[in-house]
C-alpha cells in the first residue's frame, strides 16, 4: 500500500489539471464567499462571518482536493487496466482503493488545517469550541468524499467524462449542504430537506466544533445521518464500483 500511495502520489504531482483542481480552486473560491456572507444577516442565527467562510473553505477542499480528483483518478486507473493488474497481486481490494486515495486524502487534510489557520489569522476567528466535532466532521467528509468518488467512478465511462458525473454531487453539495448558504439563513422545510444530502453532517459537524452551538440531539443526529451515508455508499461501491474498462 505504501508502494502504491507512493506511485500515486507521483502520478498525482504529474497532472497539471488535477493539481490545479486539487491545490488552487479550493484556496479561491472562499474569497467569493466572503461578500456573500457578508450580506447574510447572520447576527440572528447566532453565527459569525468567520464562522461561514471557514468550515465552507474546509467543504471546498473536500470536494475538489479529495473528491473530484479522485473520480478521475479511479476512472483513469481502472481505463488503463491498471486497477484489473492490482487485483491479481496479493492487495485486496479495499487496500487497492485505500492506496490509490491516500495521496488525495492526505492532501485535503493538509490542505483544510492549512485553510483553518489562514481563516483563522485573517479572519480572527477563535480556536474550536469543540475540537472533537471538528476533528470527527473532517475525519467523516474525508472518508465519505473518497467513497463518493468511487461510486461516481463506476458510473462513467471515460475520463473526459468524469468532470461531467462528479458535476451534480459537486453542485448539490455546493449549494445545498451549508458551504455556501449555512442551513440556519434557509426556511425550515428546505434547510429539514438539506439536512439529508450527504455532506451536510460534515458541515454541521465543523461548523459545530467552531461555535459550540451544536446540541447533543444534533450531533447525534448529524452522525447518525453521516455514518448512513458512508454505510450506504460503502455497500454503493462494493455493488457498482467497476475494476475493468466499461465497453
């Protein structure tokens, strides 16, 4: 596995595109949120800018540091019989799919503490009021980011076309989980409705260890939903998840 990681990590510094994706778009894009937020009247729902911008950064990273680089990461491997050769040695296949997402993983986790401590210096934003939550809700989005991702990787086909299918899962949890818009600006029936997207426990969970607003029945509600989520997509990649080349 750490051969594997090693080769991976390689590969992965190659890729100008999926540098570029992985490295850069997660540091801009929460600039955009900054006068966004400031236009939110979030003095009534008890939050804060830096309380906004941080955990959406930390959201960011996942999706495009972890999950949309490794749709097209197990889209190619497997398109270049490269996964089919793996399985004839002695890896099983969750080590296959562990070593071929660690370099991804690892970089969204440097990259989110690397977020927390610019937000935090630039925006004065004071340390976690519940470390555990934030340590728990990134933990989770690494995990069920990696796991998305190779489902998605089932579904297509090439990869030109694996922007194309992470599109919706990106999108959906752009806009619907809390990195954009947090839950408590939106009316109640479409924020109970969110609450279900898959990343929405890992917003909630951050956001959470930041404010120490985060009750007992939400936090177990929000990792209740979490772990759903990555127990569903678990058996999702074990039922879909395609070691050869779809012809």
């Amino acid at each position: 596995m750490r051969a594997l990681a090693r080769a991976e990590l390689t590969l992965f510094g190659r890729s100008k595109g999926t540098l570029f994706a992985a490295l850069f778009v997660p540091l801009v894009l929460p600039l955009s949120l900054y006068s966004a937020a400031d236009g939110m009247d979030l003095d009534e729902v008890g939050l804060s800018i830096g309380a906004v911008i941080l955990p959406g950064a930390i959201g960011f990273s996942l999706l495009f540091a972890v999950y949309t680089a490794l749709v097209g990461v197990f889209v190619t491997r497997r398109e270049e019989l490269v996964l089919k050769r793996l399985r004839t040695g002695e890896l099983r296949d969750a080590e296959i799919l562990c070593g071929v997402s660690l370099p991804a993983v690892v970089t969204g986790l440097v990259q989110s503490l690397l977020l927390a401590v610019g937000c935090a210096l630039l925006l004065d934003v004071a340390a976690p009021q519940a470390v555990h939550l934030s340590v728990l809700g990134l933990l989770l989005g690494l995990g069920l980011c990696a796991t998305l991702a190779a489902v998605t990787a089932g579904f297509t086909r090439t990869t030109e076309s694996a922007q194309v299918t992470a599109m919706p899962v990106l999108l959906v949890s752009m806009l619907g989980s809390g990195m954009m818009v947090p839950l408590e600006v939106l009316p109640d029936r479409l924020a109970s409705f969110c609450e279900l997207l898959p990343l929405t426990p890992v917003m909630t969970l951050l956001r959470g260890g930041f404010t120490g607003n985060l009750s007992g029945s939400e936090t177990l509600l929000a990792v209740a939903t979490g772990a759903a989520w990555a127990l569903l997509s678990g058996f999702a990649v074990r039922r879909w998840f395609r070691w050869e080349p779809r012809r």
